[in-house]
C-alpha cells in the first residue's frame, strides 16, 4: 500500500472540512454517517432539491 495510516486519516479529516464547508448542513462524521450524508449529497446533486 502506498499510504501510511496516520496519512490516510490526514487526509480523511481534511476531506470531512471541505465537505462540512461545502455542506454546511450535513455533519460528514468519520463513521456510518459519512456514507449517508455523502448519498444524500449525491442524492440532491442528481435529483435537484
């Protein structure tokens, strides 16, 4: 792999702030919320709402 852990949680955390600033709305926890708030993005992004 190329990617050390503490990198790959660096970079997770800085990808959780662009979206909470993008999406003032949604919270984009690092748990099972991330991936429901991100489907709800997607969601809203291809339907329009």
């Amino acid at each position: 792999m190329g990617i050390t852990t503490p990198e790959a949680i660096k970079q997770l955390c800085q990808v959780v702030k662009q979206l909470r600033d993008a999406y003032p709305g949604k919270k984009f926890t690092l748990d099972g919320r991330l991936v429901g708030d991100l489907g709800e993005v997607l969601a809203q992004f291809k339907y329009g709402q």
